[in-house]
C-alpha cells in the first residue's frame, strides 16, 4: 500500500516539477564537415540543479551507411566476431506466441515517428498501439522497467550495477525454461559489461573514433543477477551473433535487440532510422527464421524527444503472431513498458516481478493476448482523461536516486500478476525491508552504493571479476573508451536501478493501492 501522504506529496510537487521538466531555450547548430553532420544540442531533459547545461556533440553521415550487406550477414565493422550459434531448449508454446522480440528506437515525438513513410508502411503490416507510452525520462530508467519492472527513482544515464537479489524477466522466463537473449549492435564481446564502447567510425572512416554502444540500452545488464552469472551475461549478445542465430534458426523465445546510438535514431535523424528499418526490419520480416514460429515483433521507442508531453510514442506489433483481423489497424488501449513484461507473463502463464509488471494501471496486457489468457484489462484508453502522468522525472526515491536515496526494497510480494503466479524473490531479498525514508546521499557526503562496478568481465570468453570501482553521478565525456573496452571507473551516464520502494510507480500512476 502506498500511503496517502507520499502519494499527496508526489503529485503537490509534480506540477512545479513539470515546468522544470519542459525543454528550455533549446537551439541546434549544424556545420557541414567532410560529408558529416555535426550536431550540438541542449543535454535532453532538465537542466541540473544548478541550472547549467551540459552540452553534446554528435556525428553522423548525412545519409544511412549500411553495416553489413544484410542483416543476416557478419560484419566487419563490428569488433564483435560471431561466436557458437545460442544453444536453446525446446520451445515452450505460448497462448498468443511462441516468441517475442523488441526492438527498442530513441527520443522521438509520436508526431515525428507518424510522419515517416517506412513507419507508414510497416503500420500497414501490422497494429498500431496509440496509447502505448514510455515510463518516465530520460532514456535508461525506460529500458530499467523494460528488464526489471521499474526504474527505482532513476532520472540519469548514469552507470548503475544493482546486486545480485535484483530480480528480472530473465527470472520468470528461466522458471519455465523459455529462452532468452538480447541483442546490442557493436558491443565488442559477448557479456560486455562496461559503461559504453568507442570504435573506428565505420560510417566515415576519416571521422575518427565514435561511440556506438552504450550500457544504459540494454535492461538486463543492468543487475547484477545477469551480469555477474556467467551464462547469462553471455546471452548479451553482438548483432554478428545474431546474424549466426537467425542463420541457424536459434533465435530463443525472448529477444531484445538494441541499435546502435546512430541506426535508433539517438544521434541521428527519424529518416536515418527509418533508412536502417528498411535495411534491417524489412527483409527479416520476410525470413521465417525470424518471424516465423508464432513470432511477435514489438518496434517501439524508449520515450518522447520532447518532455512537456505525456510521453506516447509511436508503437507497432508485427509478426506471424498477429493476428490477420489486426493487421492494419488501431488498438488504443493506454499501455506503458510495464505492459511488455505483463504480456509475456499472461502468455506464458509465469510468476511476477512485484513491481510495474503488476500494476493494474500502468500494465495493460496487449489487447489481443489478453483475450486469449483470459486477462481483463483496466479499459484506459488514448482517449480517457484520467490518463497517469508518465513524463515525470527526478520526483521519486529509490537505491538510483542519490538524493533521496532508499536501500533495496522487497518486491510487493503480495501481488498477482497478468500470468497468475506468484511473486520472485530472490535469495538474499529481506522481504520485511517494504519501506524506508529517503536519504540525500550527497549532502551526507556519501556515493551511491549500486554506483559502483563490480568488474565482471567476460573479454576471455568466462567470467572474471576485476577491482570494482565506483563511479562518478555526472557524465564524464572523457570517460567513454578509445578504441577498446570502457570500464565504469570514473564514468557515468547510464542510470540503472535496483529492487524498488513497494509502490513508486502506483505513485506516478497517481494512484494509491493498485500493487
């Protein structure tokens, strides 16, 4: 249960925060260089307490490079080499599909994505989700609910490595033995774990170096559960593997792939991104191999570029899972990312995170699947007017929030979810640890404990654990690597998440006992 006075005091703030939340003052210069783009903008999002803005500086080829002849063809422009085909168990069917794969694009306005003609052409393939939205900004705390149901007071891209007993949908597929990877174009090796990668410019080989990967895109990474057990850090995977594993027709049940920070349109444009769609998207949608099998394909963006709305961004199902009388048309029903992890379970029938994953607001099951499973929905739709305010950012506790630091709460064990089975909790998870008032960190003079990187490294092909190192609360452009792996050692710009305070999404739902 939520209290009343953190519920009433949340909202009291959300309106002054708001006005802070809405991008000011934002102007974008471009130069021509040598067939680039230079791009310096506004850091997105608010500006820091003390009211400076950072600037960033982006590089980008006028017009989409392909980085491979394919998408099922191994690339010499990835560092990452192809290793053995992902072994997987046998395929455990699902009441809507076999297979879900998500594809996660960056920081576009609903509007921006709706205008693109490739983004009009694939509606046509498949379903149109009006009301689907992101969580909250900036970019990783989205990506943070997508893996573990929550972003636990996030509201950075600041390096973030959470313990051991920090549950995710890796847990509740594993306990039905369904197969799982993600998928992160030009990381340089299988179980990366470091805070970005920088590489030879492959879009223009004059241009230098560039950083392509970025931890903060890829959930499950994110807790330690995945990064430090060795066979699952090791199904983190190169888009070389891929290619080996659409090839093989070893794609597991699970998928999330991640573009680079140019093809997800981060550093880049909608019409580069659309350009990437039509190299990579396209033609897989014509392999069996990939979208065959009762495969769901979910093309979605992490959030809005714009702050001041509340977050919708544009979101299509495709697939051989999609039903023909669906093909084409509108479902708009309101869904958050917390309704991929409450899809997966109703299909499936799994257990729950205890987390957004089972909040009747925010976790809507798509319209389809859930008459399939026999899952009633909360009938919130584009249209209603008593939507949540998911463009908040900044307001919440939790372990990722510094200043109004929580420990690593217990999960809301109590909780059913969309799949009807119960709660994970993790070994070593104290579940009578449900509340506690927040700490400012950096007033004590004290870090951020899940700020620290434990040093699993995985460059041998097996686990070993370097020193940890803690790592700074503010990006650190000097930080990223040059040419080889990055290490979190004094960096930061990802935020990540840890097991969160009972209710702190129902907060941001506005609501005060739906958990």
């Amino acid at each position: 249960m939520v209290a009343f006075a953190l519920l009433t005091g949340a909202l009291a703030a959300a309106p002054a925060y708001a006005a802070v939340a809405q991008r000011s003052a934002e102007t974008y210069s471009y130069r021509v260089i040598d067939a680039r783009v230079l791009l310096a903008a506004p850091q997105r999002g608010p500006p820091s307490r003390d009211g400076k803005i950072v600037l960033m500086s982006y590089i980008f080829t006028a017009s989409f490079v392909a980085p491979a002849a394919n998408p099922t063809s191994a690339s010499s422009n990835y560092v990452g080499k192809s290793n053995s085909t992902l072994q997987n168990g046998p395929t455990v069917p699902g009441k809507a599909f076999d297979r879900i794969i998500q594809i996660w694009l960056e920081n576009t306005d609903y509007e921006t994505a709706a205008s693109s003609p490739v983004f009009q052409n694939l509606t046509k393939q498949g379903l149109l989700l009006s009301g689907y939205h992101g969580n909250t900004h900036p970019s990783e705390p989205n990506y943070a609910v997508a893996g573990m149901g929550d972003f636990f007071g996030m509201h950075d891209d600041a390096f973030y490595a959470f313990p051991k007993n920090t549950s995710s949908v890796a847990d509740l597929l594993e306990a039905k033995n369904i197969s799982w990877a993600s998928y992160q174009e030009n990381m340089p090796y299988d179980g990366y774990t470091g805070f970005n990668y920088t590489e030879q410019n492959y879009l223009n080989k004059s241009a230098g170096e560039y950083t392509y990967y970025v931890r903060k895109h890829s959930p499950l990474i994110l807790t330690d559960s995945v990064a430090g057990v060795q066979q699952r850090a090791l199904r983190h995977r190169n888009f070389n593997d891929f290619a080996a594993d659409v090839n093989a027709s070893a794609l597991p049940q699970w998928v999330f792939i991640t573009p680079n920070l140019v093809n997800d349109a981060h550093d880049s444009t909608i019409d580069y991104t659309s350009s990437w769609l039509e190299y990579f998207l396209v033609p897989l949608l014509q392999n069996p191999n990939f979208v065959g099998n009762s495969s769901l394909v979910l093309l979605t963006f992490d959030e809005t570029e714009t702050y001041s709305v509340n977050n919708r961004v544009y979101t299509l199902l495709l697939g051989s899972a999609l039903p023909t009388s669906l093909v084409g048309q509108n479902d708009p029903t309101y869904y958050t990312h917390c309704s991929t992890l409450s899809t997966v379970e109703a299909n499936w029938g799994l257990g729950s995170l205890g987390r957004c994953d089972t909040n009747k607001t925010l976790a809507n099951v798509f319209d389809f699947v859930a008459n399939k499973t026999g899952y009633v929905n909360n009938g919130l739709t584009i249209n209603s007017t008593d939507l949540p305010l998911t463009n908040l950012t900044g307001v919440f506790p939790g372990p990722a929030n510094t200043n109004m630091w929580t420990p690593i709460l217990a999960p809301n064990v109590s909780a059913v979810g969309a799949g009807g089975g119960s709660v994970f909790v993790a070994n070593g998870t104290n579940t009578a640890l449900t509340s506690y008032a927040p700490q400012n960190l950096t007033a004590m003079g004290l870090k951020n404990p899940a700020m620290i990187d434990p040093g699993y490294d995985y460059s041998s092909g097996s686990l070993v654990v370097q020193n940890s190192t803690a790592s700074s609360s503010s990006a650190s452009p000097s930080a990223t690597a040059t040419g080889k792996v990055a290490t979190a050692s004094g960096t930061s710009g990802a935020a990540g998440v840890v097991v969160p305070m009972s209710g702190l999404l129902a907060v941001a739902a506005g609501v005060a006992a739906l958990l």
